[in-house]
C-alpha cells in the first residue's frame, strides 16, 4: 500500500467505509460491492461460456447506500488519473462519463421490467463498443487472447508440473506454497455441501490431487487463500479452485452486521445479487476456525491494469458506470434512485467535487503511511 496513492487507495477499503459511513447517506439501499473501485471491474465467462462486463470482488458485500459504490469508484478514477500522470481535465471528463452513464443506464431501469433487469447484460461487445473505433480491433484481439490463457488448462499451463508421475502445483515462495498439513483439503470437503445439487454431481467428476497456500491482491494480504487442484477422468483435465478466507465486511460497523451466520455465504450471496451471471463452482464453507468462500480460479476473467486504462480511462469509466448500474438495480429500487438523482447536474456536481477531494485525500493518507514506515513506526516488509 505504501507504493503510491493508488496502491494506497486498492488496499484502503476500510478507510474508505470508514470516511463514507461518516456522513450523512440517502437510505436507498442495495446491495454493495463495497469495493467498486475501476479495476474491479472485468471480463467473466458465464455459465454458458461468454464474457460478461461485470464487478469482480465481492469481498465487502453488504446492503447499504447505492451512493457509496458510486463515491468509491469515481474517487477511483480521481486518483488513478493522478497516478498515470493525466492532467486534472482529462480526470474530470472520466468522472462526468462514469456519472453520465450510471444515471442514463439507472433511468432506463427505472422504467423496465424487472425481468428485463435481472436478465440484462453488459456483453464484451458492448464494453468494446464503449471505446474509438481505432482501439476496438486492438481490444477486441487482446480480450480474446487473454481469456483463451485465463482457464484452467492455462493455469495448468504455467503452474502444474510432473512429480512422480502425478500434476503437481509448483512452489513459487513466497507466492505459492505447499503446507506441511493440507489444511485445504478439509476445507475443500467442507466447501461440497454448499453447493446445488447438480453442481455437486459436476464437482464429483474431479478429483482433488494437491493444493498450496497463494498470496494474492493488494486488499488480501493476511486472508487465507488456497488453490486446489482437480482433475477429471482423463489426465488433461484440469480444474483450479481459489478458495479464499472471509471476514467481516468493513461496512458492518455502519450498516450492520450480516444477516448471513457465514462470510463465504455473505460473499457468494452478494455476489450472486450484484452479477448477471455468476461462475457455477461457487460457495463457501466454515473450516479450521474461518470462514471462505471458494470459486474457479482464472475462470476467463479478463482485467485490465492501469496501464492500458490510463490513454482510455474515459471509455472504460463509462462502461463500469453502466455496469454499476445494473448492479444496482438488480438489487436496489432503480425507480426511487432515478428519482433521487432527477436531472443529474447536481448528482454531478457533488460527486464530482468528491471525487477530486478524495483523491487529494488519499494523498495525504498515503503520505502519513510512507512516513510511519520510513520513521519505523509501522513494520514493512519489502516488495518481492
């Protein structure tokens, strides 16, 4: 997090619940991605094998104002934008088109049917239509590209290897690690009973043969995080699981505690609210003292980093705005949002002067983290 305001910003979602449940709020509830920053936004395989627009980290799940995802991902964009070194105009351009397309997408909720809604999609073609017609055959090749490497048989690829004639994940320390105990494995058991029965008919296809400790994500350094390995009936046929430790939301000290007696179910259930289409392995469990929730590693997903945004951060913010709409909602009342919204200039004016003032914010708060960790008032350690 100490790397830049923007690494900052990825990690802070506690300082952000925090900022944000201090003010006053409109009381339309959904449900929260509670971390809408712009690169939790993606790229997902649905069930049927296309690739859905869609949020991508439900970690912070939890009903709650529908202003607050827009305040997290337009600061987002705020700060992002300082990151890349854009000037300050070209930040406020991606901020008006988040803005702009949240509210014409929620207006035309406002009116549909609700099976429209939950039906409704944001498809790949739909977010390379969002961008210049000189970017879209770039995008269009390197989506395809990406999410043919981002399965399972890719991750086989590039983490399996052969050891005494059995697939084996490879040791990557600190990243990936083999665990004296299989501490995975009790909790891959556990994960089988949460899913539908038919999905349990598909998982018992597979076989479990290994599974290591994984360090993933700004956000998620200190959860408990496993991959485990199956294979089918035949020896190239690969499946990875992510199975990841879950804890409370940070919006629970302002919105309440969940409903849900288990954070994987929090999480799964949240998700499942907020996505159109939602990968079929997963659901949670409570094991060794914790609770996680488990999903497909890599099922497809498609996430672009801050590099490739920056020159079209304006696109992309547009169609993360769509997404957040729909998103809201499926959960949400999008008549009483559209309402509160009206016009929209004021929604824009305030959002957008947030947006600038969160950022300028973050800077300061990275800065009181860089230096606590140069004045050793709080222990690091360095990068890998």
């Amino acid at each position: 997090m100490s790397a830049s305001p923007w690494t900052y910003y990825r990690g802070a979602a506690a300082v952000a619940a925090a900022d944000l449940g201090s003010r006053p709020d409109t009381g339309l509830t959904v449900q929260l991605c509670g971390d809408a920053h712009i690169l939790n936004f993606g790229l997902w395989a649905t069930p049927e094998r296309n690739l859905s627009f869609d949020l991508r980290d439900f970690d912070e799940t939890l009903p709650g104002p529908f202003e607050w995802d827009v305040s997290r991902l337009v600061a987002s964009i705020a700060v992002l934008a300082r990151d890349a070194g854009l000037k300050q105009a070209v930040a406020d351009r991606a901020v008006a088109a988040c803005l702009g397309s949240y509210r014409m997408r929620m207006a035309g909720y406002s009116t549909a049917k609700q099976l429209d809604i939950w039906y409704d999609k944001i498809t790949v073609d739909n977010l390379i239509g969002a961008f210049n017609t000189a970017d879209q055959k770039r995008a269009s090749s390197l989506i395809a590209r990406t999410a043919t490497k981002k399965t399972s048989a890719g991750a086989a690829k590039k983490l399996t290897e052969r050891v005494d004639g059995e697939w084996r994940i490879t040791d990557e320390p600190p990243i990936r690690t083999h665990l004296e105990h299989f501490a995975a494995e009790s909790v891959y058991r556990a994960y089988r009973d949460s899913l539908d029965e038919d999905r349990r008919h598909l998982l018992d296809r597979f076989t479990a043969v290994d599974g290591v400790q994984h360090i993933v994500g700004v956000g998620s350094v200190g959860m408990r995080v496993y991959l485990i390995l199956l294979n089918g009936r035949h020896d190239n046929d690969p499946l990875f699981l992510q199975i990841k430790q879950a804890g409370p939301s940070v919006y629970e000290p302002f919105c309440g505690a969940s409903l849900h007696p288990n954070h994987g179910q929090r999480v799964v259930t949240g998700q499942r609210l907020i996505q159109s289409a939602t990968d079929i392995f997963v659901g949670w469990t409570t094991a060794l003292g914790h609770d996680f929730y488990v999903r497909q590693f890599r099922d497809m997903k498609v996430i672009a980093d801050a590099e490739i945004l920056a020159p079209r951060l304006a696109e992309f913010a547009t169609a993360c705005g769509g997404a957040l709409a729909r998103s809201h909602a499926r959960s949400g009342d999008p008549i009483a949002i559209n309402a509160y919204i009206g016009k929209g200039r004021k929604f824009d004016e305030a959002l957008g002067h947030f947006a600038v003032a969160y950022a300028d914010q973050t800077a300061v708060d990275h800065q009181q983290l860089v230096d606590a960790v140069r004045s050793g008032a709080i222990p690091s350690t360095p990068g890998w």
